[in-house]
C-alpha cells in the first residue's frame, strides 16, 4: 500500500468531491433526527500544504489554491467555512490577498466531522497505520466520532445498517489495485441491501474510459435504483494515462441534486479555469 493522500491534497478532485460532500450532509442536517456517517477511507484528516510531499506534486495550486481566487461559491457555504474552521486568519472574500494565510487542507472525515451534531455519528475507518495515528489525534475529544484502524470495505459490513434511519457512506479508496472497480461492483449492492435507505457516495477517477463504462455497466445491472452518476471533467480526454476527471457515484442522494450539480459545475469550472469543462450527470438507474 502505497498510497498516501498528502500527496494529492487540494487537488481539483478533493475539491469537487468535498464540495458535493458538504451539500449532502447539509441536506442530512435539514431534519431533527440524527444521521449517521461511515467514511470507509478517511485518510489522515488535515494536511498541511507546505508539507514537502505536498509541494513536491504541487496539485493543489490547480485545486484549492485556484478556487480561492476566484469568488466564493454560492452554493457551497459550509465548504467554505469549514476551510475557515483550519486556516484561522484567512478569509473566502480575501481572494488572492488571502493565498499567503491558507496553509491545511482538510479531508472527508474533518468536513464530516464539522457537519455534526450532538445527535449524529460518524465513524472513519483507514488503513495506513501513520494516517490512523495523526486521524485519530483530531477526534480524540469527540464522544460522537471514532476512528478505526480498519479495512474500510470490511467495515461496510460490520456498521451497516446503523441505528439511524438516515446517512451516508462515503466510499473513496485510492485505485492501487486493478481490480478496485470490480471490486467495487461487488461490494456495494451488499451494502446497500444491508442499509437500502442510506446515501452512499463512491469517488472514482476518470483516466481510461472503458474501464468506467464496465463499472457504470456492472452498477446498472446491480438492481440498485437511484444511482446518479456525476463526473466533473477538467482535461479533454485525449489520453487515458492521465487523470481527466472527478467521478462520483451517488446512491439515493436528495431529491433534484442532479440539478443542484448540473447547476454547481460550471461555476466550479469558471472558479478553476480546467483546461476542459466536461460534465455528465445522468441517472445510471432510477426508481
Ligand atoms: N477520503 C479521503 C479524503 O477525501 O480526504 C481521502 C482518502 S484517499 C483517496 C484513500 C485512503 O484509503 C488512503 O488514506 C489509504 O491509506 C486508505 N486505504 C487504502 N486501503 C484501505 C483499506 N483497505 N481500508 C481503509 N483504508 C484504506
């Protein structure tokens, strides 16, 4: 296991897939009731951009360091205060002012973790033993918020379904293994016939095309319905070697999302100035 998010922290793909995460737990905020979170691959919670891994792939100023100089996006109000939250002194209206006061990015499970309330859970589960060691640090003083070292599909079966009635399970493993979308064909209608009432999100790279059309293709037949597939694209894709875009899988999200991201991508695109402005939402199953 090679895989170490510092390296890739901020890039144009966190951004996209921790701004879609805000708004589905903003809408899981909308009722009393408390929700339940599990992110299956939590990585390692804050990075610290200046951090020499960081710098050494420098994806970030093509990312988040891009989206702050462009205006604050409308629609994603928590995402911003959140990025607040960990880089005190900065400010979204500061643009590129602001550049020089943002330094920690931070990861699903500390998005997650600021979107709670007292009535809600979350569980984060990572496999890298250093990652698990600096994540757990950040919940230690949470009663309502555990990290496991854990294999994160295996915790698919061992927390789900949850007490709550309502939830997410966010899916993002790092593609390593060649056979991470097969993999990921199998495992989720096993959760989602454990748990048929909660949101599941999958992050998915898109790099070579036919290998995305066979996931889309098994997700389809898998009888799931309500599976919205939305990838955000900032390369032509002219070449398969190469990241071309930011894929998401999404399982019973709210109702009209696929318009609220339909509506969300081409400002992301005019904030980030992507080389391509490709987007696809479309249903891969309905009702
Ligand atoms: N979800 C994080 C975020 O958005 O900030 C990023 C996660 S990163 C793409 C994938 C993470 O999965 C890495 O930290 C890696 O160490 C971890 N990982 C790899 N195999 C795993 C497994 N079997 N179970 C849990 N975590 C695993």
């Amino acid at each position: 296991m090679n895989y170490r998010h510092i390296f890739h922290a901020g890039h144009i793909c966190d951004v996209a897939k921790h701004i879609v995460l805000t708004m589905l737990l903003a809408h899981l905020r909308g009722k009393e009731a408390g929700f339940f979170a599990l992110d299956s691959h939590a990585g390692a919670g804050l990075y610290d951009l200046h951090d020499l891994r960081a710098l050494k792939t420098g994806e970030a100023k093509s990312g988040i360091y891009k989206l702050l100089r462009a205006p604050p996006l409308p629609d994603a109000p928590d995402y911003y205060r959140i990025l607040e939250l960990f880089n005190p002194g900065w400010k979204p209206a500061m643009g590129a002012d602001g550049l020089g006061q943002f330094r920690f990015y931070p990861g699903s499970p500390l998005f997650i973790r600021e979107m709670l309330r007292p009535q809600d859970k979350l569980i984060a589960c990572e496999w890298h033993a250093d990652d698990v060691i600096d994540l757990k640090r950040q919940f230690r003083a949470m009663r309502n918020a555990h990290v496991h070292h854990r294999d994160g599909y295996e915790a698919l079966g061992a927390f789900l379904p949850p007490a709550e009635a309502r939830g997410l399970v966010l899916i993002d493993p790092p593609y390593e293994e060649p056979d991470e979308f097969a993999r990921l064909s199998i495992v989720l209608p096993v959760a989602h016939g454990r748990w048929p009432q909660g949101m599941f999100m999958i992050w998915y790279p898109v790099k070579e095309r036919p290998s995305v059309w066979r996931f889309h293709e098994a997700l389809t037949q898998s009888g799931i319905p309500k599976i919205l597939c939305a990838e955000f694209m900032f390369e032509e894709e002219t070449r398969g070697d190469r990241l071309n875009g930011s894929g998401l899988i999404l399982v019973n999200p709210p109702w009209q999302f696929d318009e609220r991201l339909r509506a969300l991508f081409p400002q992301l695109h005019d904030a980030l100035q992507t080389p391509d402005r490709g987007a696809r939402v479309e249903w891969l199953t309905k009702e």
